[in-house]
C-alpha cells in the first residue's frame, strides 16, 4: 500500500534591516524571528525549513524552530566557524549534518530560493515535530553569540508533509491459465486490482 503526502509550503520574505542580525539587535536572550502562519490543521508527518541570510561568521549564528505547540529544535549551534552566509535546506534526509557546512554559501537579496544551495541534517533531528498539530505559528529564531560580525536574513521557507487520510490502497494480482503451456497454444492473463 502506498499512502500519499502532500507536502506544504509557507514563505516569510521579509528582510531584516541591512547588517540587522548582530549581537546588539538579535541577541541569544531576545533573538531575531520570522513567522509563519499555518491555518491548516493537519497532523506534521515531515518538517524541513530553508534560510537564506547573509552573515559574515557564519559560526556567530544559533537557530531554531518552534512549533505552536512550543516544541522547539535546534537547527544549528554554530557551524561553519568563519566562513560566510546561509543558503540551506535544513533536512533529517539530508546526507551529512550541518557541522558539516563548511563552504561559503551564496546569500543576496537577489537570492532566488527554493532550490537551496546546500542540504543538511539539523543539529537536533526535525522528527521531533512528527505527529504533531500544523495549526498555528511557527517561529524561527536566529541569534548572534558574538560580537562584531553581522547580517541580513531574505527569505526562509517552512515546509511541512502531511500524510493524507483519503488515498487508495491498491493492490495488483495476475493469474495465467497454464503455466506451462505447449509451443503455438493460447494461455490467458487475468489481471485483478483491488483497493483495500
């Protein structure tokens, strides 16, 4: 049987000021966030959620999301030491964690996302939203642990799967009337499909 999913998709483009995402505006105990408004109340099967923010120290930053619910995850504690910029899919499907991101990114205002540069695996597993309530506000929170370097956050998509509760659950099943026939005689196929 195979169940279909619908995956849902929710944009906040909303820039910070220029260089907004420092120590002295988006600090650990007040950090920087964006929302995203989900008015479908659906059961979460999946979670990834898409940054794009330019910051020089990429390794200043602390992320996370929160659910309406109020769980919250840790999206990154600080990779990438010095190098610059986030343009990722934050993904438990992904093929390496995000400690792993040690590449500049691509980050402008002129940035077009989705697709997103990079994939990884958030510091703590997205799966702690499965089965949970979509309905609601969903906040990422972004953080400057030091001083000194600074950026500007573009765009961040939250895309959130749904197992749908109405779907076929199919069956196929073929039959021949002799398996072993003698050369130049007929035989027949019976292809039955059923749905559970």
């Amino acid at each position: 049987p195979a169940a279909a999913q619908a995956v849902n998709r929710y944009t906040n483009t909303t820039d910070s000021s220029t260089n907004g995402l420092n120590e002295n505006t988006a600090p650990c105990f007040n950090p920087f966030t964006r929302t995203f408004s989900v008015s479908n109340n659906f059961i979460v099967t999946d979670v990834q959620i898409g940054v794009l923010l330019a910051h020089t120290y990429r390794g200043d930053l602390l992320m996370w999301l929160r659910a309406p619910d109020g769980t919250r995850i840790q999206l990154t504690n600080g990779s990438g030491t010095f190098r610059d910029n986030y343009n990722v899919l934050f993904d438990d499907a992904a093929g390496s964690g995000i400690s792993n991101y040690t590449l500049n990114a691509t980050a402008t205002p002129t940035t077009t996302v989705p697709p997103y540069e990079n994939s990884y695996q958030p510091t703590s597993s997205l799966s702690g939203f499965s089965g949970k309530s979509s309905a609601g506000t969903w906040t990422l929170e972004i953080c400057d642990q030091y001083n000194q370097d600074s950026g500007t956050f573009y765009q961040a998509d939250l895309f959130l799967t749904q197992a749908l509760t109405n779907y076929a659950d199919l069956s196929v099943n073929k039959q021949v009337s002799n398996a072993s026939p003698a050369n130049g005689s007929s035989i027949t196929y019976t292809i039955t499909v059923a749905d559970a």
